[in-house]
C-alpha cells in the first residue's frame, strides 16, 4: 500500500516555478524521479497528487530546488548567466527563462532595463529560435521571427517586464510573426529552404508542416514547449474544448504517418531532437536592442516627415483654393432649324408686289411720323 509523503507537497504553482527557477524541464524531472513526463505535467497542473516512493524523490527534489533558490537569493554576487547554465539542455522548454530574467531581481539587486531584457534574450531566444524553426519549417524565417519579437519587447519593455510571463510574450509575438500569411509574398521565402539531412527528421518536419498552422502551434506548445492545455489555449487564444481537439487531430496525422511517435513522450522527444539537430544562432542582445532602436527611429521619423508632407499640402490648398463659388461655364449646344443667314440683293417679283401693297395701303392704327423731304 502507498502512501503520501509525510511532509505535505507545495501547490501545483509552486511546484511548476521551483522547477522553471532551477532551470529544469519537465522531461528531466521526469528522468531524476522516475516517472514519465506526462505525470510530471499532471502533478504540476494539480491533475493527480504524488504518491508512494516517486512522491518521495519528487518532494526531495522540490526541497534541493528550493535550498538551491534561498542560497541563490542570499548570494547576491552570482551571476544570472552562471545560476541558469543549464536553461538550453534541452531541445525546446524555455520556460526557465521568465525566472532568469525578473526585473526585480532575484540575485538581491535589481537589474538594469537592458540588463533585464539581455538575460530574458540569453535564455529564451537560442530555445525559442528551435522552436519556430520547427512551425515554419525555415531557419532564416525561425531566426527573424525570434529577433523582430524580441525588438518589439525592447520598445514594450515597461510592459514586458510587468508581465507575469515574459518569455510567453515573447514566445507569442515571435509565433504571431512567423506564422504570418504575408511571408509568402516575399521573394526570399518563395523557395523552399534544404531539408534536414536525417531521413527521419525529414519526414517528422514535412508531417508538422502538413498541419494547419493552428493545430502546428497547438501541438507545440503542448507536446514540445510542455504547457498544460488552458495556458495552450489561452496563448492560441482558443477555448480549452478546442484546443484538445486541434492536439489530438495532430497527434492523430503524426502517428498515421509515423507510429513509433502515437506516445506523447516520444512524440516530445523526437521534436527536442528534431530541433536540437539543427544549429541555429541567434544574433547577440546588443545587436537585438540597436536594431529595435534603429526601427523604432526609422518610423518615428517617418512619422514626421508624413506629418510634416502632409501640414504642407494642407497649407498649399488652402492657399491655392478659390475663395468664392464659380459656377462651371456648361458646355456649348447645337442649336437646329436656325435658317442659314442670306446676304442683301434684289428682291424678287413676289418680294416688290408685297412691298407696293404695303406702301400703297393706309397705315392702321394711331398716326404715326413721316419724315417729309425738304
């Protein structure tokens, strides 16, 4: 008969943030206790409650976690980099990163902004650039996906360092971004990019690009980033209900075309290989920051000057503009049945008839002046 540890568990939240502050992922607690990943994921969302002796190695691995943090916090002269070393083990979970970068700082001092935001890059981008390689297929793509979204968290940067996620900002603005329909248009993704060299990393990332774009990040995010599924739908902006059902329709066209990966786990695996196995770099945070600035001048400029153009063509018209109604002058008509005009000459026999009579007869009417010839 099993029984609970004696010394009660920590919630479920509290549980899931010791492991993302020691830099692990839920596969390598997995591995350390003895249980699968996806029992790991149900202890952490409260789903099902550690028992017998893996509850015990799991509890003793929470305390080690947790004397770990305390001495981290009392030691204010140790690095950021060097207490979160191992954030990039794995293929895909970059989680740990939101810990590594509070701007409050856990060290005992705060951080500058640019410190701040250059810790969250040094521990997020090199997972989340493997990440987006593997829902576009392209690493050139993965690579500016990645930058342009951390460019816009440096402009956002009050706003980022405020919220309880930073690395899941992140990570949706860097989706958001690849997955946009309007990189299709653009001649340098027109052509596919080379495959991997693998035969069985081939197939697996031709089986996620043949996904709808939405099921493609829904199975990320659950079965590579390892969320639980309200934190996937909420980031898919989707309702839980539908969230399952775009993971389990993927789950389904990955294993009919791939059987070996119909367990979940595997499936995790293989898509931390998957992106492990290609070598992709970010640029440096520096570089990062100088390009969001130079962006963020570029438009603010731009702004300006059409601001500027647009002041001048409004005073130009005003200037130029008429200040009193004109009516339009209509077009000219043709007019019909005007009898052509005919020049003086003699009259004719029935014309001097007419005029004798005229002469001839009495003036009608009141008298009338008749100039007399002297």
């Amino acid at each position: 008969m099993t029984q609970s540890p004696a010394t009660p568990l920590p919630p479920p939240t509290e549980r899931r943030r010791l492991r993302e502050a020691g830099s692990l992922t839920q596969a390598q607690i997995a591995e350390r206790v003895g249980v699968s990943r996806r029992t790991v994921r149900a202890w952490e969302t409260g789903r099902a409650a550690p028992r017998g002796r893996e509850g015990e190695a799991y509890l003793d691995l929470l305390r080690s976690l947790e004397e770990r943090r305390r001495d981290q916090e009392r030691s204010a002269d140790v690095d950021v980099t060097e207490r979160h070393a191992g954030a990039e083990g794995d293929g895909l979970d970059g989680d740990a990163a939101a810990a590594a970068a509070d701007p409050a700082g856990r060290t005992g001092r705060p951080l500058t902004p640019a410190q701040a935001f250059d810790a969250l890059y040094a521990f997020c981008a090199p997972a989340l650039v493997r990440q987006t390689y593997l829902l576009t297929g392209r690493r050139e793509l993965a690579r500016e996906s990645v930058e342009r979204a951390f460019e816009i968290a440096w402009q956002r940067w009050p706003e980022v360092a405020r919220d309880p996620d930073p690395a899941g900002w992140v990570r949706a603005t860097a989706y958001d971004f690849a997955l946009s329909p309007w990189h299709r248009f653009r001649p340098r993704y027109r052509h596919p990019e080379p495959p991997p060299a693998d035969t069985a990393d081939r197939l697996l990332l031709d089986v996620l690009l043949g996904l709808t774009p939405s099921q493609r990040r829904t199975l990320l995010l659950y079965d590579g980033v390892g969320l639980d599924l309200p934190e996937t739908a909420a980031e898919t902006e989707a309702t839980t209900p539908a969230a399952a059902n775009r993971i389990l329709h993927a789950r389904a066209a990955v294993a009919a075309r791939m059987p070996t990966l119909s367990d979940p786990d595997d499936l995790h695996r293989r898509l931390a290989e998957l992106a492990s196995a290609e070598r992709l770099r970010a640029s440096a945070a520096p570089a990062v920051r100088e390009g969001g600035e130079r962006r963020a001048r570029f438009w603010t400029r731009a702004a300006i000057a059409f601001t500027v153009a647009l002041i001048g063509t409004t005073a130009l018209t005003l200037r130029t503009a008429p200040t009193r109604y004109e009516p339009p002058v209509p077009p000219g008509a043709t007019v019909h049945g005007v009898p052509p005009p005919v020049a003086p000459g003699p009259l004719s026999h029935k014309e001097q008839k007419l005029r004798d009579k005229l002469r001839s007869e009495p003036h009608a009417g009141p008298e009338r002046l008749a100039p007399q010839p002297f």
